[in-house]
C-alpha cells in the first residue's frame, strides 16, 4: 500500500511511547521506514532533484527551532513540497479592483461574448429595474450576483444570453427625495410661485438629474462586481423610447376594454397627495384610537317592534313585564378605529344572517349582535347586562338612526344635489363578521372599498369630506372644518364623551398601512382615478384579467419553488382593480384630454399618436406643449373609437376644436411603467423573440409587485404571460 506524507524521506521506526503517552500517540501518525517517500513528488523527477533526507542523528524527529537558528531561515522549507501559484499573498483589492474593470471593458467582454454567441440558441433573461435614488445595498448585491451566475452559467452551456440591465428612474422614490432636498434648502418657495406645468417641469428637471447620477453609480458599483451585463446600452424608463412603448402598452389595454376612469376609494398618502397601489404599501405597527359610539334610534317603536316588544298600552293582560318595552330610546352601537371617518358615515351594516340582541347596558339600551354581547360588555366595562329580546338582522334593515353630531345628511362638495334619502339607515352586508367590534358596522362610503360597495348597492352619495392634505373641507360640521385628521380623533372623542352617544374608549396597537417612502399613514379617501380593470372581459379572450391570471398560474408559468405558485394565486384571488393613477410630477402622464363639460378623449389611437410624440421629444413634452400639440399626429375622423356620442362630442364631426380640450393632471403609476418592460425593453430590443422571456428571478416579495404587474400587463395587451418561469 503507498502512502503520501509531506516529508520526502523519514527516519527509521521508534519504539512506542509508555502507557502513559498513548493518548497523545494516538494523534501521532506512526511512520515506518519500509513505507514508500513518494508523496506529493512529480511522477518522473530525477531521484537528484529530490529533496535530501531529514538529519538522521538519533532518527529523532526534529527539535524546536532556536532564535539563532530562525536568523538563518527555515532550514525545513525545501523539504516541503507545496504547490505554486501566480495569486498573489495578497488581495491588493484596491490595486487589482480597478485593473481588472479597465480590463473588462479594454476586452469589452459584453460585446465579444455576444459576437461568440451569435448563431446559438438564445436564452432570453430578464432584469427587473431597482430604484435609481441611491448606492446598492447588500439586497441588489445578492440579487444582481444570483442573475451574473444565471448569465455566466447558460452561456458556459452554450446558449447565447443577451442581458440588459434596467433602472427604474421615474416614480416617487425619486421625486419624495428630491422634494425632501428641495424643501431643505429653501428652493420650493421659488417653485411653488410658478405656474403648475412650469412647476412641474422644474420638479422633474430635478429629478432627471438625481436619476442620472444614480444609474451611473450603481451601473459602476455593478461593474465593480464584476458582473456581466450590457452597461453600454441599459434601459431606463426614463427614455423616450421606452416611455413610448409603454404608452403603446397602454393603449393595447384601452383596445381590450380594461382601463376606465371612476370615483373609488383608494389609498391615498396625505404626505405625498398621491393615491398608492397595494405594492407601495408597508405595514406597521401604530397606537390608534378605539371608539364604541351609539347612534339613537329615530324611530323608538319601530326598534322594539323588530324585537317583538310592544308598547304597555298594547301589551295582552297577564302579559310578562319582560315584553315591554323598556321606556328608554334605543341605541345602534357601533365600533370603530377611525374616529375621523365619523363625519362621513352615512349608513350602520348588520349581516341579514347573524342573531342581533336588544340588551341593557348599565341602563342604556343598546343594539348589537347576540354573539358579543359578553365581549362588548367586558370592553366597555359593563356592569349590568341584560339582554330584553333578540332578532335577526334581517329584520333591522331599513330601520332609521340619528347621526351622533351631524344634524342633516351632508352631500359631497362636487355634487351639491345628491341624493341623501337613503343616508342613515341599517343596511345588509355579507362583510359584516363577529370577529371584533359589535355586529354593527360604520360605513363611510368615501372612505372604504366595502363601504363604498355597500353606499353604490343602496343608492347613498359618495361623500368625502377629507382633502388631499388630509384635513376636512367645509362640508363637515363648523367645529371640524380645516382640522387634520389625525388631530380630529381625540377631538371627536371627546365631542362623543361630552353629548353622551361614547360608550367607551381605548387605545391598542394594530398592523395599519404605510407609505413605503414617507412612513406614514396612509387613508382609503374616494378620488377620481383610472384603473384597469381586472374582473372586466377582454375583448379578444372574453375573460377577466383575474382569470387569465389565475389560468396562467396553473399551467402556463413554472415556479421554483412551486410554493411561489399558490402565493402568487392567492393574490390574484384577491387582488382589487389596479390603480394606475397618480397625482405626482415625476412619471410618464397619463394621455387623457378632458373638455369643459367633463367628456374625456383617451381611445387607443389618440394614446398611440402622443406616444409617437414621445417617443420623439419624451415625456417632458407634455408639460410644455398645448393639447394641439401634442395630438399632432391624432386624426378624429379616422379614429374608429371615436363617434359623436356625448362622451365624445363634437370631435369626429369636427365641431369641437382639439385646442379646447385641457391635459390630466395624473401620471402612470411606476408599477406599470416596470410591468412593461417586456414590451419596452426585451420587444423593443429583441423583437417577437423578446417575450415570453424564458426567466424572471427575483426577491419573493415581487409576487405582488413586478410578478403580477408584468403578468396583468402582458396578459391585457397579448393574451400571454411574459415569462415561461418566476425563480425566488
């Protein structure tokens, strides 16, 4: 048996040590003369060119080398034979960083490697675009060397892979941090005397440059770590090009019949004035305000008829005291932990199945659902209970209240006339649940998706009291007006406190939702916005956005790992139509056109022309050039989309002069800019063979973000996903 050993000869065997060393023997290899020295030697190296023997005085092992001996080196190191390398000792990274980036790009490897390639069978990779408004982090680090490996790897199979990568340039990261620099210094109040679109220009000039300067450094941060991508040539959704074709994506929606302009609540970010989608949303932790309010009853009699009670004069002789009524009005308690939205309620929700209980609360008589009452009393530190009689709640509908500090029911101030007939009544919803509160549900219709559901079913006005800055406009009562919300709770509170209609209240920690770049609070508040529409049919399938999605998902998108499959499921099961509007500066505008009368122009031909426009001049155009301008390339007499309806009046006809009409004010949401860049950047740049691209990889929480919006958007405008597989 050979044997290797890093000693090219070794001294004959000794005796073993006494009993009492064998413990330290045993970690001791025992060497015997008769083994082969071969070890670690080249095959075939002349037995002269060996290393000499150890000395073999005593065949002992050697001796601690002395100070004096150690000045004259290491007399062992040639008995060694260690392999050779040219790495340096040293990283020298300092030194060896920037030599081998000059000689990266002196090779231009990008390009040589895809000179070798040409012919191959491609692999088409994709690169979501991070945020330009700052230096890397270690999450872009991991993310950008998990895609080098995936470039480096297929092309080491052979594949060509083309790999462009991509910035997010528009949006509110960038424009919050701008605003924040520009407020700092002092410069806003120079801005904010200059006309809106000049205003505007300004913001986004500012913007543009903060853009610049950070997809440079992170593009040489990138290139530092020695990654392969197109650097030379990235995408920017900033470029003129790119934002045309995302117009051109946009107008392919419009074409399908999925995006439609309405007044819906939506989350709104009092700090940014701007509505947020679902993905620009952080939740964290916040102390709020809990109220358990009672709304009396408007009509008594008709309350305890519900329950079966009867007045005295109509009770039977010998009839049990117990089914009389009790004398005092009753109350319908609710529970809320948004004081604030109490001037807006206009209706109380009961769920038509559940059990609803009349009961006494420390004399006061209170409606609330049967099965938390003992819940109800603990948190209201109720004394006496007693329940009196119990219905359904289907009996409660229809039924009248007196709002706690609102005389007359209030119309919203862009419709003066609304009808207020159906404001302060019990009202059935299938939402109301016996988790939390009493079984009774304020609803606001301005100021929540059920609510609002709920207000549109039962004919009651969309009223919003709160404005954009987040204070309540005059519509509210005269102690409120100009309030901020916030500040409103404990102002509320005590109003109910002092009138007696508050039962009890508390303060609790909760999950409540956030703006991802200010950190604060963000409000369901109703405004005028345009969404795509993700339970409306396409024209070409005949199916849902929702249902292609979920069709896709099943069977037409592999996931690694396949739990990714059932994540992105259940939020397409619940996700609510998409809000791609926003009230900002930096982003590409929506191209709506709006006449006096309110009619609207946005078909898919006069969003294709301004793309055009764009595509040469870019978006900052839209800021400084008038409606005619910018429909230059749009013809209303060959518009197929276009008839003289009274949406549309007088435009085909040639009647109305394109000149009248006035710019939106909103811009596209960024989440549809990146949910485009299959068709903005891999189409663009690739052609067909572009999409569907063959991989999108990134951080599991894009399964609601640039997943599913890239999903919504390829599956509008083509009727196919944009990848074949998601790898988290």
């Amino acid at each position: 048996m050979v044997t290797f050993s890093c000693l090219s000869s070794v001294p004959p065997p000794r005796a073993l040590p006494p009993p009492c060393d064998r413990r330290r023997s045993a970690r001791a290899p025992i060497i015997t003369g008769t083994e082969p020295t071969l070890a670690l030697l080249n095959p075939g190296e002349p037995e002269t060119q060996r290393p000499s023997r150890l000395p073999e005085s005593d065949h002992a092992m050697p001796q601690e080398t002395t100070p004096k001996d150690a000045k004259k080196g290491n007399t062992y190191k040639k008995t060694l034979n260690l392999p050779k390398t040219p790495f340096p000792m040293k990283a020298n990274l300092v030194q060896n960083e920037p030599a081998s980036v000059k000689r990266w790009a002196g090779m231009d490897l990008y390009a040589r490697l895809r000179e070798r390639g040409a012919g191959r069978e491609r692999f088409v990779f994709h690169d979501g675009p991070p945020y330009a408004n700052g230096s890397l982090h270690l999450g872009h680090v991991l993310n950008k060397t998990l895609k080098d490996l995936v470039v480096r790897s297929r092309t080491m199979m052979g594949f060509e892979v083309p790999f462009v990568p991509g910035w997010d340039c528009h949006g509110l990261p960038i424009e919050h941090k701008v605003m924040t620099g520009l407020v700092e210094s002092g410069k806003i109040k120079k801005l904010d005397g200059l006309a809106e679109d000049a205003r505007k220009s300004a913001i986004r000039n500012e913007c543009q440059k903060s853009a610049k300067k950070f997809v440079k450094l992170q593009a040489g941060e990138l290139e530092r770590l020695m990654t392969i991508a197109d650097y030379q040539d990235p995408y920017l959704t900033m470029r003129p090009d790119f934002e045309g074709a995302v117009l051109e994506t946009l107008a392919e929606l419009i074409e399908q019949g999925l995006v439609f302009q309405a007044l819906k609540p939506v989350h709104w970010s009092i700090a940014n004035e701007t509505a947020l989608a679902e993905a620009e949303l952080e939740y964290e932790d916040r102390e709020d305000l809990s109220v358990f309010v009672d709304f009396e009853a408007e009509d008594a009699g008709a309350v305890y008829a519900a329950f079966g009670l009867k007045e005295p004069e109509e009770s039977m002789a010998g009839e049990m005291p117990a089914s009389l009524v009790p004398g005092v009005r009753p109350s319908f308690m609710i529970w809320t932990t948004t004081p604030w939205t109490l001037p807006a309620n206009l209706a109380i929700a009961v769920n038509p199945r559940y059990e609803y209980a009349l009961v006494r609360l420390d004399g006061n008589v209170s409606v609330l659902a049967r099965g938390l009452v003992e819940k109800v009393a603990k948190a209201t530190n109720a004394e006496e209970v007693e329940i009196l009689a119990t219905t359904t709640g289907e009996k409660l509908t229809g039924l009248r209240y007196r709002h706690a500090f609102c005389d007359n029911a209030p119309t919203p101030l862009a419709d003066p006339e609304a009808d207020t007939s159906h404001c302060y009544t019990i009202v059935e919803a299938e939402y109301v649940t016996l988790e939390d509160g009493t079984g009774l549900v304020h609803t606001a219709p301005g100021h929540g998706a059920d609510d609002f559901m709920t207000g549109t079913k039962v004919g009651l006005p969309t009223y919003c009291p709160v404005r954009a800055d987040g204070s309540y406009d005059e519509t509210v009562p005269q102690w409120l007006r100009g309030m901020d919300i916030w500040e409103a709770n404990e102002t509320i509170t005590d109003r109910l406190r002092a009138s007696g209609h508050l039962v009890a209240s508390t303060r609790f920690m909760h999950s409540y939702p956030h703006d991802w770049r200010s950190k604060t609070p963000v409000i369901f508040r109703c405004t005028e916005q345009w969404f795509v529409g993700v339970d409306t049919p396409t024209k070409r399938e005949r199916k849902s956005l929702r249902e292609l999605a979920l069709e896709a998902v099943e069977a037409g998108v592999g996931f690694f790992p396949e739990w990714g499959r059932n994540r992105m499921r259940g939020m397409l099961d619940s996700r609510p139509d998409w809000c791609i509007s926003r009230q900002r500066s930096w982003g590409l505008p929506i191209p709506a056109f709006f006449a006096e009368d309110g009619a609207c122009l946005m078909t898919p031909a006069s969003v294709r022309a301004v793309a055009r426009l764009i595509r040469e001049k870019g978006s900052d155009t839209w800021f400084k050039s008038t409606p005619e301008e910018l429909l230059v390339y749009y013809d209303p007499a060959s518009d197929p989309d276009l008839t003289d309806t009274p949406l549309h009046p007088g435009l085909k006809s040639g009647a109305r002069n394109l000149a009248t009409l006035k710019k939106s004010p909103d811009i596209l949401d960024v989440w549809f800019e990146s949910g485009s860049t299959w068709n903005a950047c891999m189409r663009e740049r690739l052609g067909e063979d572009g999409a569907p691209v063959e991989l999108y990889l990134e951080g599991s929480d894009q399964h609601r973000g640039w997943f599913q919006s890239s999903l919504l958007t390829a599956l509008g405008a083509t009727g196919k996903p944009p990848f074949k597989a998601i790898l988290t």
